[in-house]
C-alpha cells in the first residue's frame, strides 16, 4: 500500500516544518509528501464551506501560503526517495 501525507503550507515557518515533516514521513515509510494551493482564497460568499462545522474556510483571505513549488523544490533537496505531489483548490 502506498501511503502519502500533505502537511500544511501555510504561514511564514511552513516551508521549515514541510521539510521537518517530509524526513520524518520519509523515514517512516510513507510514499509521498503532497502541498496544495490555494489559487484565490474569496473574502465573501453564500455557500456553506462543507469540510468543518462553521461552513467557514479555515483561512483567512489574507493568509500567507507557501508556494508549494517552492515547498516542494526544499522537500527535494532535504530528501531521497519521498515522491512529491501537488494539489490546486
């Protein structure tokens, strides 16, 4: 079975606890190491957020995301056999 994990890549110390995390999954035996993206993150809108209980995204619109190419480049160098995986919301 192949087992990845996506550590969040959010706020300015993300990209160091990406790399901290991806050695850890890499030495434990995990497959893959996944960031996402958040193209645009809406001030406002009427539709009930539907992965928690307030219906709210759990971001702010002003938050500060790593770019997961950049999180990925940094995983890349620190790593050696992790797979690296990205995904856009």
């Amino acid at each position: 079975m192949k087992v990845g994990i996506i550590p969040i890549n959010i706020g300015v110390q993300a990209g160091e606890q990406i790399v901290q995390i991806a050695q850890l999954a890499e030495g434990l035996g995990y497959e893959s190491v996944w960031t996402f993206e958040h193209v645009i993150v809406p001030v406002d809108y009427e539709s009930k957020y539907p992965y928690n209980d307030s219906g709210k995204m759990g971001a702010p619109p002003e938050t500060n995301f790593v770019d997961p190419l950049i999180a990925l480049t940094a995983v890349a160098a620190s790593t050696s056999t992790i797979r690296l995986g990205t995904g856009v919301n």
